[in-house]
C-alpha cells in the first residue's frame, strides 16, 4: 500500500496546490453538510416548545445557516471536482 501511495504521489507532487486545495475544498463541502440534520433538529425543537408571542430570529438565524451550508457544499464540491478533474488529465 505505501509503495502504491509513494508512486501515485511522484505524478501528484507537481500539482501538489492544487491537490490540496480540491481535497480541503472537498473535506470542508462535506462537513458543512452534516448542519443540514442539525438545523431540521433545531427547527422541529423550536416548534415543539412554541408559544404564541415568541420571536423567530432562531429559525431566521436556522434558515440562513442552513442556505449558507448549502451553498457552501456545491460550491465545495464543484471546485473539488473541477480541480482534480483538471489535475487527473494533466497527470494521465
């Protein structure tokens, strides 16, 4: 296995900026993801202890977090996959 990940790393060294930056871009899309369940968490607890009268900044605050997770995991992942797309053609 390490002789494995030593060779593929001599075609990958070159480009080792790139490489990194669409694997953290990558790692970073799919931690923003996990808000998406906690939000829905959030939400169903906001309504279940409602009462008539009580502010909606936390749902706003929810919504808003949850539309910056969202677009924070497509962007993410787009740039992921056009960096190591682009970088897989230049090594193959």
């Amino acid at each position: 296995m390490r002789s494995l990940i030593s060779y593929i790393w001599s075609y990958v060294k070159p480009h080792r900026k790139i490489f990194w930056f669409a694997t953290i871009s990558r790692v970073c899309a799919d931690l923003v993801w996990l808000y998406p369940p906690f939000a829905m968490a959030v939400t169903v607890n906001f309504f279940t202890d409602y009462v008539r009268g009580q502010s909606f900044a936390p749902l706003y605050v929810v919504f808003v977090l949850s539309l910056v997770a969202i677009i924070v995991r497509y962007v993410g992942m787009c740039l992921a996959k056009t960096h190591l797309f682009r970088l897989s053609d230049k090594i193959a």
